[in-house]
C-alpha cells in the first residue's frame, strides 16, 4: 500500500511538473525592459504572450494601479496603462504565474529616429569619416535622463512582432555606437525640457524610402512595385517595399510615443517628383498603424554633395522635401545647406542636424518661444526693370549672410539660360540682377548638387535652395 502510494505521489508530481513546464511564461518584445522610457501624460499600450487565455496583471509604482489583460487564444495579450507627468525611475510588474520585474523605468518623451546612413552614422563616426566634436560629446554624455535602443538591421516580407534589442543607459560607451543626429535631438529636448527622453534608432544606410512603408501605405502610389511573397529571405535586399517596415518599424508601432524624426533622401534623388509624394506618405502610414493619432514627424533635407556627371542634380530632391514639408500636418523640414562636404556624402557636423530638428520639436511640439526653429522660405518675387526682389517667410528679424557675399543666386531671361547674379541683403529682403540678364523672369539659389548655402535667418538657420521656374533643367 506504501509502495503503490509512493508510486501515485510521484506520477503526480511528474504531471504537474509537465503541466507547468507547458505552460507559456509570460513574455515581452524587446521595446519593453529594464531602462525603458514610457511616454508621458498618456495611456502607453503595453503587449507581449502568455498562456493562451490566462490572465495577465500588470502593476505599475507610479499609482500602484493593476491593471489585468486577458490572452487570447494565440496567447497574445495587449493593455493601456495610464502614464503620470514625466519622473522616475520606477517599476512596472507583470505576472501571470511567474513574475516579470521591469527596472528603472523612466516617465518622459519618446522619438523613433529612422532613415538611412545619415541617421545610422553614430557618434564614432564611420571609418575616415568623423562626427566633429564626437569625442568631447561622447566622454561627456553619461546622463540618467536619456535612454538609447538600436533596433538591428534585418529584412521581412512579413511583419514581425519582434526584434533583438534592450534598451541602454546613456553612457559614453554606448552614446559612440548610436546615431549622432538622434543623440544631439535628444539632447537638446532633454536640456530644454528637463524631462527624460528615450530614442529609438531604427535606421539602415543607403536604403530608399520605400521599404520603409507598409504595404497598406503604398493603395496611392501604384508605380511603386510590392515585393513577391515568394522571394527567399536570403535574398530579400533591403531597398525591396515593405521589407524594413516589416521588420525595422512593426516590432515597435503602437509603443507610446511623442514622434519621430526621420534623415533619409539620397538613395531616391532620381524620382524626386514621386519622393515628394512618398514622404508625407510615410507619415501617414506610421500614423495609420501606430494608431495614437497624427504624431508630428520632422525630417532633414539631404545635404549638398557632388554627386557626379550622372543622375539627377540633387537639388531637385531638395525641391521635394521643401515641398513636402507643407504638405499635411505636423510635418517639418530642418534645412542643413551650410553643412554639406563635396566629397563626403555624410556631413561631420550631424550638431546642427539634430539641433535643428530639435527646433522644430520645441517650437512645433512642445510651444516654447523666443526662438526659430525653421530657415527663410521665399514669399514673393517681384521684377523691376532688370532687378528682381525677393521677400522671405520665416525671418521676422530679417536675413544675414554673416559677412560673406552672396554667391548662390543665378537669374534668367526666356532663353532659360541662367548666370550668376549679384544679391544683397536690403531691408525688405534680398536684391538682385545680372549684368546679361536685362529682362529677368527666373531666379534660383544654391540649385547645385554640391554648394554651401550663404543665406539665413538672424537665427542662424539656412534658406533652403529654391527656385522660382518650373523648367526641367
């Protein structure tokens, strides 16, 4: 009776120890851990896997409030946790059977950073190629305040719910390896605003921009060709459509955010008229599928760099993103002419690309005043005789070339021919003419592959390059 009883005990103890060996622990993608920023002032989704149909709970310190999430039958589970004014560190605890602690986590603003190698160029700087002042910002960059994740480069013509990442604590060993544009915004919110802020790099060097739109976000841009299912995934090249939004942008879509910023245009320099359209697109459709409204999204106009005898003259594509910069809400263009190197495609001085985004979050975003955050945009070209004067938006205080000659303004008659021109500041705007040109009808500025801009604002921020014909070349 002993022996059979020992035998039931231990069979038992062998089911159970079965049983709950099969049971799904509680898991959570990598967007959510240790050192994470939660967005501030919002009802911030939370989601992960469990035991199909069991009961998730989910504590967060600031409240001491349970919230509670039921799987479904795949086991997936999703809850919306109430998030107080920006703080920390605290905790958040997630159980269903055993036990998730997520530590130091902090309450603040959150920014996906996204594009192409000028968003990816990280703080080190690629081999040859420097971020100036990279040294000084790096050993002087530990901050409690700020918190960095890097979302790895991988392709999928599915869309993944996952990715391998953690997020990491602001310190010079880990500043080097991130994105120097998304680290000098960050910094800038961060000093600004008092308040902690938390960047996601998911970027990829020398991709176009339409991999990075969902295929829903392609139903008004039928040229754009969408991928075979069938293709192999070894050979899946990332400048496919879809292929990084399914695997770069869904693991994160729907985590609480305030925006994002976005550096990226090189790769599509030649279809500048459908870029025009794609980039407020790609807006719209993170908008679509992130599913908490129509986040602002700020973007850096692709720098002067010579490009070479083929291919088209890149000031074209800096049309496009001027244009697109007004094309739906919450959208903003930093203009980055001053910065631009002739025979590096990646500027050193990423500083004033990420500050001038920084701008436009401050300004745009979060209301603060006293300062600009955009460059002087043309209002209204009038002719007088073989002069011609231009008026500027965006320069309340009036235009500066800090000392320099302004050297970046061509005119043409009919002939479309154009020739440089001599400009200078007055007191409503800009003046110019050319000596050949006596009946002037076209003016452009800095509509090169490579110059460097001379006109700005008092603030410092550049005049895009523009131009007032429509011809083709």
């Amino acid at each position: 009776m002993k022996k059979s009883f020992y035998h039931f005990s231990a069979l038992f103890l062998l089911l159970f120890a079965l049983s709950a060996s099969g049971r799904a622990e509680v898991k959570l993608p990598a967007i959510f851990g240790d050192n994470m920023v939660m967005q501030q002032q919002t009802e911030a989704a939370i989601w992960g896997t469990a035991t199909s149909n069991s009961t998730v709970r989910i504590t967060t310190s600031w409240n001491r409030r349970s919230y509670s999430a039921r799987a479904s039958s795949d086991g997936k589970w999703k809850v919306k946790v109430s998030t107080p004014a920006a703080g920390g560190p605290y905790t958040i605890t997630i159980s269903e059977g055993k036990t998730i602690v997520l530590r130091n986590v902090m309450i603040g603003e959150v920014w996906v950073c996204s594009g192409q190698s000028n968003m990816e160029m990280p703080m080190k700087g690629y081999r040859n190629q420097p971020i100036t002042g990279s040294n000084e910002y790096i050993a002087s960059s530990a901050n409690p305040q700020i918190r960095l994740i890097i979302v790895p480069k991988v392709t999928s013509l599915t869309p993944l719910d996952d990715f391998n990442g953690s997020w990491k604590l602001c310190e010079p060993e880990n500043v080097s390896e991130f994105s120097a544009t998304a680290y000098f915004f960050g910094l800038l919110v961060n000093q600004v605003l008092d308040v902690p802020v938390g960047l996601i790099n998911t970027s990829w060097g020398g991709t176009r921009i339409e991999p990075w739109i969902s295929e829903a976000g392609f139903k008004n841009f039928d040229w754009v060709k969408l991928p075979d299912k069938n293709i192999q995934q070894e050979k899946l090249s990332p400048q496919i459509p879809t292929v990084l939004y399914n695997a770069m942008i869904n693991p994160i879509a729907g985590y609480g955010i305030r925006g994002a910023i976005w550096y990226q245009g090189e790769s599509n320099r030649n279809e500048y008229k459908e870029y025009e359209k794609l980039m407020p697109g790609l807006a719209l459709n993170w908008r679509a599928m992130w599913g908490i409204g129509d986040f602002p999204m700020y973007y850096v106009q692709i720098a002067p760099f010579d490009y070479g005898p083929t291919g088209a003259n890149s000031a074209f594509l800096r049309e496009a993103q001027l244009k697109a910069s007004t094309a739906i809400s919450n959208f903003g263009m930093a203009c980055i002419m001053d910065t631009g190197e002739k025979d590096c495609i990646h500027p050193a001085n990423k500083k004033a690309a990420g500050d001038r985004l920084a701008y436009l979050a401050l300004v745009k975003t979060y209301g603060k005043k006293g300062f600009a955050c955009e460059g002087p945009v043309l209002k209204e070209m009038k002719v007088e005789g073989n002069q011609v004067k231009l008026t500027f938006d965006n320069a309340p205080n009036g235009l500066a070339s800090f000392g320099k000659e302004l050297k970046c303004f061509e005119v043409a008659g009919a002939n479309k021919r154009f020739y440089p021109a001599q400009a200078f500041i007055t007191g409503t705007g800009i003046t110019l003419f050319s000596p050949v040109v006596n009946e002037p009808v076209a003016v452009r500025y800095a509509f090169k592959d490579f110059i460097i801009g001379d006109l700005f604002n008092i603030e410092g921020i550049p005049a895009s390059s523009f131009r007032t014909d429509d011809w083709e070349q």
